[in-house]
C-alpha cells in the first residue's frame, strides 16, 4: 500500500521542477490561457503566475478588454491580448477566431478560469 504524502513546503523542495540549463525561452515552451470575465479577473491571473512558475518559457493571456491593462502591469512578462466582451463582463463570441490564431503556435492551452458561464463562453470551448 502506498501512503499518501502530504504536499507541503519541504516536500516541494525535494522535489524540485526541472530547469534547462541550456537554451531560451523558445525551449520551455508556450502557454496560452482564456478566462477572466469583469467580475472575475483574478482567475486568469493566478493562472499565469503558475505557468509561468512551473517554468513556461512564454506566456500568452487572453482576456476580456477592460481588465488586459491592468493584467499587463500583474504580468509584464506575458503577451496580453484584449477579447472583446459581452454587456456582462464576459468573452464576446466574436473573439473565438482571434482567441484560435493566437493559441495555434502553443504548446499548452487552459481554457476557462474566471470565463462566466454562458452561450458566448460556450463558443471557446
């Protein structure tokens, strides 16, 4: 029987990520993440701070436009990009081919912290 361990500070620090030692940022990879709405934009936030911590070599952020600027100065390693948005705060469905060519090039793709719950978030996804 294996037993559990619990996940803490010291456990994490046994085991630390892998870091390259050679090469750029091109190396480690792209991540691309949709979410946040204006009642929510936190979501996306926290979501590339941990991209970018379990070592993603460039990150990419797409959000609703009234909060990008703001996340631009909480992420100024990350590529911002402002979706239109609905009347409540949310993804407006017309972002859905912008949201697709940006994240074609990505290697990973999260889809969904903060995005409200709704038809024009459905078409993300």
């Amino acid at each position: 029987m294996i037993s559990p361990e619990i996940i803490d500070s010291a456990l994490l620090r046994k085991r630390p990520l892998p870091w390259p030692t050679e090469g750029s940022k091109e190396h480690r990879g792209q991540v691309t993440i949709l979410g946040g709405s204006r009642e929510v934009p936190g979501a996306v936030l926290l979501a590339g701070l941990s991209a970018l911590r379990s070592g993603a070599g460039k990150l990419q952020v797409a959000t609703v436009e009234s909060c990008a600027g703001q996340l631009g100065y909480m992420l100024p390693e990350a590529l911002i990009i402002a979706l239109r948005e609905t009347r409540a705060g949310g993804l407006h469905r017309s972002s859905s081919k912008v949201f697709a060519s940006r994240a074609s090039d990505s290697h990973a793709i999260l889809l969904g912290p903060g995005m409200l719950e709704d038809e024009d978030a459905d078409t993300f996804i």
